[in-house]
C-alpha cells in the first residue's frame, strides 16, 4: 500500500464507522498477503490486545481445491481495525471465525470482503462481537459470487452482545450474486444477555458476575470451535471480557 494514498473519508463504505483520527496515526495500514497454492492448507491467527491502537489489512487467494482457517481476536486496543480480503478459485474452501471485545470508548472493525471467482468454493464466517460502555463495534462484511461461479456456498453467522444500552454495534452482511445454482445465506442479530439465562445460573449458586462472565465465554467461543490454538484464544477473550467487566 503506497504511503501516498490518501486517508479515508465516511462516504468510502468500508470506513463509514471508522475512528478517523486514531487511523490516520496508523495510516497507511500495513498490508499482509498471504497465498494458498493449489490443494494446499494453512492457517492463521490475528490477536490485537495491546493498550496501543492497531490495525492490519491481510489478503488472501487461494487457488484451485487450497483451504485455509483465519481466527481473528479483536480487543484491548482504543482502536482495533482488521480488513480481510478473500479471492476463492475453483473448489477453494475459507473459514472466518473472529471475535470482538470492546468497553469505555473503543472502537473495533472487522471489514470482510469474500469473492467466490470459480465455481465450487466454501466460505464461512463467524463473527461475535461483546461491546460495553460507549463502545462501537462494526462488521462489515461482503460474499461476492462472481458470474459462473456456479455450486458456491457462502455464508455469514454475525451476532452481538451489547453489555450497555450506550454501546454501539453496526453490522452489514452483504450478498452479490452474478450466478445461478448457488447457495449463500447471512445471519445478523444483535442483543443482549438473556435474563432467563442468568436467573437460571444464579438460581443454581453462581454468583451474578460469574454467570454472566460464563454465558459470555459460551457467546465468544462460538468463534473459535475447531480453531488449532482455540485454547489461547479461549483464555486471550476471557482476559478481556474480565477487563470490560
């Protein structure tokens, strides 16, 4: 990315949510590329939980029959930004499993764009946001299926949890199909904790704040089911659910 390009304004989409002043001291973001060779696996984990702001804009391609499983923790920064971009060739599979985690005056991103090129390709994502405080949380997230990228299957699972009715989530899941005999679905929700829930689990001994730090651990685990270090993203997510509770 040249240092000469210019700084996003709110009328470019994919900036529409974004902490403008703390971007402009990490523009321009780094960019990491990352390809899959044909048949091949990989895998990779993304974790912002510094005290300093930070943002990252990875792309990947994967060519014909390649796979590859991204995990994401986005939390603990005063800014947290992570773009993904995502080329898919002929029978290419992708997973996404991020999770988001922010309280006080936070701001945190994750921008997809997902493109089906060939025909045959799998993508997944699962994004789960937990916001407190005047936090603002976004996703933003495009599958484009591109023309005669027939047998596509994409689909995007965004759901989050708002601790504080001062908190903020924006989400916008988005579909562009250009071909036929394809199957893509998104889900979007945003809530609060259950109050059934937590009455349930108090109602068997545990202290309030326990209750609710263990249905927030089951919401953000949702990310990182199957995930080769899901362990210590598990144990990185409760260190800063604890901080925003």
């Amino acid at each position: 990315m040249s240092e000469a390009l210019a700084l996003p304004t709110r009328k470019d989409e994919a900036f529409r949510y974004s902490d403008l002043a703390a971007l402009e001291t990490l523009w321009p973001v780094p960019r990491r590329d990352i390809h899959v060779a044909a048949g091949e696996q990989g895998a990779s984990t993304v974790v912002i939980d510094g005290a300093n702001d930070a943002a990252q804009d990875i792309v990947i391609t994967l060519e014909d029959g390649a796979e590859y499983d991204l995990r994401l923790l986005n939390a603990g920064s005063a800014y947290g930004r992570i773009a993904v971009r995502v080329r898919l060739g002929k029978g290419a599979k992708f997973h996404l499993g991020a999770a988001q985690i922010a309280g006080g005056q936070q701001t945190a991103e994750i921008v997809t764009e997902v493109v089906h090129a060939e025909p045959d390709a799998i993508s997944s994502q699962v994004v789960r946001s937990v916001l407190g405080g005047k936090a603002t949380g976004t996703y933003l997230g495009r599958v484009v299926v591109a023309r005669g990228a027939i047998g596509t299957d994409g689909e995007q699972s965004i759901r989050a949890m708002l601790l504080d009715r001062t908190a903020t989530a924006n989400a916008r899941p988005e579909l562009e199909i250009f071909a036929d005999d394809v199957k893509c679905a998104h889900g979007c929700a945003v809530g609060e904790l259950d109050a059934q829930g937590l009455f349930y689990l108090q109602s068997r001994g545990l202290p309030p704040a326990e209750a609710k730090k263990l249905m927030l651990q089951a919401f953000i685990a949702e990310a990182f089911v199957g995930a080769a270090d899901e362990e210590a993203l598990t144990r990185a997510a409760l260190q800063a659910l604890e901080a925003l509770l």
